[in-house]
C-alpha cells in the first residue's frame, strides 16, 4: 500500500501491512515503481481528493494513460479535512468549507472536479464510485474493491474506486 499524505496517511496506525508514505500527491508515480519493480506483487494507493486530485493529479491521470497495473481508493471527502476543512477540487457547488463559508460559487470557482467522468477517457481497467452514508452502501463499495484488486490480479490495468465518504467535524 502506498498512503498518501493526509488523512490517509493516519492508515499505516489502523491497519497492518506493508505500507510506505509517498510525497505528496505522489502515490500512484510510487505505486508505479513498486509495481514495475516486482509486477507479481500487488500494490494499491489509498488518497485522499488532495493527494489524488489536486497536488497529485497529474500523477495520477499519467498513471491511467500509461495503464499501469496498480489499483487506486480515493477518499472523497469534498474538503481537504486535514488542514482546516479548506474547498477542494471535489468541493460541490454550495458546500461550505472553511475557505467558502457561503458555499463554493462555481460561477467563480469552477465546476468541481468529476474523476470517474474524467478518468473514462484513460486507459483504464476498473473504475466505480461507491458511498460510505449506509450498510447497503458500505458492502457495495467492499465489491466495488474486490473487483479493482481482481482487475490488477489478472492484468487489467489501471482501477481506481472513488469512495464518498464523509468528514465528521
């Protein structure tokens, strides 16, 4: 596993196996080097929206146009939750973060990013979006899992599942 910084970096302390910290937002060029340099092994990110689509998306999109074998859970929280509850590039229009307390004005900001819509035009294996809000949810999302680590199992190229998930004050 490869963690990204934030939040998703608190994961090394919860689970236990072989995990490193990339820089970050470079979770997936590190997932890449651990893959090419023992392709047998299977190798996964867990990113938060910062680390994935922010200061690491170049890292990432460059990883699904190359079709690298890696598998990618990206933590969608819409907020960078460890810095203050800042917008982020997920933040949706009228949601309320510590730098937009009206809500996020996509007239000024921008429309936020949509990674699954995004990443369908890359060269990529797997992609699902699941939400963490019930018990039905969570078990989708468990498959949604399953089914990305079993594409990089059989060679399938780049998978990400993007996971809603919220960020309790």
């Amino acid at each position: 596993c490869v963690l990204g910084i934030g939040c998703c970096g608190l994961h090394m302390d919860y689970i236990a196996y072989d995990n490193t910290t990339a820089p970050h937002g470079r979770a997936c060029a590190v997932a890449t080097g651990m893959k090419r340099s023992n392709p047998d092994s299977l190798v996964f990110t867990y990113q938060g929206d910062g680390d994935f689509a922010s200061i690491g998306l170049a890292e990432s999109i460059s990883a699904a146009n190359r079709g690298e074998n890696i598998t990618v859970i990206f933590i969608n929280n819409g907020i960078y939750g460890m810095t203050g509850g800042q917008m982020a590039p997920t933040t949706l229009p009228g949601q309320k973060t510590a730098t937009s307390p009206k809500g996020r004005d996509a007239d000024t900001t921008g429309l936020p990013l949509d990674v699954i819509a995004f990443m369908k035009e890359r060269k990529v294996g797997y992609l699902a979006r699941g939400s963490l809000h019930s018990a039905r949810e969570i078990n989708r999302v468990k498959k949604y899992i399953r089914a990305a680590i079993e594409n990089q199992m059989n060679g399938g190229g780049y998978a990400l599942v993007e996971i809603l998930s919220p960020c309790p004050t």
